[in-house]
C-alpha cells in the first residue's frame, strides 16, 4: 500500500465540509441544488479498462451539464478533512490521490454554490450513468471516463472505503455538496459523489 492510499484511508471524512460560501442561503432551486434524500443511481459497472502514467490534472470537463473548469491542487486541512476550492468559480483535484487515468480514484472537488451564485458542480446530482467526463492532462492527452453511478451520502456516515478505497481499475470521483442546508452550520449536510471509470485515451 503506498502513500497515497495511506493517505486516502486514514482520512474518518474526508467529505468536503464547507460546500458553501460563509453567507450562501440554501438556494431556491430545490430541483438542481437540493438532492431528494438517498439518491442512488447505478448500472452495471464496464469491464477495467488500461491505466495511464501518472500526470496531474489541468481541466475538467462534464459536457452533459455544461462543467469546463481548469483544477487546482486541493490537500488535506488541518481537520484531516479535504481541502476545497477558495470559491465557486473553480473545481480543484486531491493531489495525493492517483492522477485521472492511473490506478485507481482520482479525486475531484467544487463546491455546489458560492455567495448565494451556482459553482462548477451545480447540476453535478443530475449527471446520468453512460455520461462522459474528460480530464485534460498535462501530458497533453486526455483521459475520458464513463459514469458508473451517482450517490448522495449523509456527511456524518460518509463511506471513505467506497468512494477512496483501493480498486483495480483506474476510476474517478466528483464530488460536491447535497441534500438539505443547515443555516446554522452554514453548510450541506450531504455528499453527492459521482462514479465514473476509465474508458479510453485521447492523445494530443
């Protein structure tokens, strides 16, 4: 086990805690912010597929719902929780997880809204199995995946194991925040992670 995987599986939640801007009101739209509590939408996961070289991340692109968003580097706070994006205007990736494309998770983050306004993952609930997300590399190739599945999660019972744990295939995770907003907390107080696996290589 490297130390990536060390890194992924000591976190208790590493679920992003601050999805929302410190004055953010939970949003009108209950349809494309809120999610309908356990929202659960899978079908039968491909075959693995081939895995890449390790190289980061520069953009992330989910055409169905309109994502094209470049990605900065996202750590661990202090809390052993994620790091999130500084607003709403960019997604970030987790760089001690795999790179997109390597053996398997990669990890990437934006928040829901910001300052009352949509952020990159606004309409990330609605993405569909069979959709596709690329992820530009600084390699200059591009690494296409195919949604497997999209789950809503309780941020007080998130599964790390299932969204961080170990697998055999190169994978990938969207994540961002869901469910219903605590005005006390000032934040969501759900995950929505979207599942997707490797599918294919675009070279420059």
């Amino acid at each position: 086990m490297n130390r990536r995987w060390l890194a992924l599986l000591v976190l208790a939640t590493i679920a992003i805690t601050g999805c929302a801007g410190a004055d953010a009101p939970a949003p009108a739209s209950a349809g494309s912010a809120e999610s309908p509590a356990g929202l659960k939408i899978q079908q039968e996961e491909p075959a693995p597929s081939l895995v890449l070289p390790a190289s980061a991340p520069v953009r992330v692109q989910v055409p169905s719902i309109g994502v094209d968003s470049g990605l900065l580097d996202l750590g661990l706070q202090d809390d052993g929780t994620l790091e999130v994006p500084p607003d709403g205007t960019s997604a970030g990736w987790y760089v001690d997880a795999p790179t997109p494309g390597e053996l398997g998770p990669a990890v990437i983050a934006a928040h829901v809204d910001w300052d009352g306004q949509p952020g990159v993952f606004y309409r990330l609930r609605d993405v569909r199995p069979g959709e596709e997300i690329s992820v530009l590399r600084e390699d200059g190739t591009t690494a296409v995946f195919v949604v497997t599945g999209v789950e809503q999660f309780a941020k007080d019972e998130f599964p790390t194991q299932t969204v961080y744990g170990d697998i055999d295939h190169a994978g990938l995770r969207l994540i961002t925040c869901g469910g219903s907003f605590d005005s006390t907390a000032r934040s969501y107080v759900d995950n929505i992670v979207v599942f997707a696996e490797f599918d294919r290589a675009v070279p420059v």
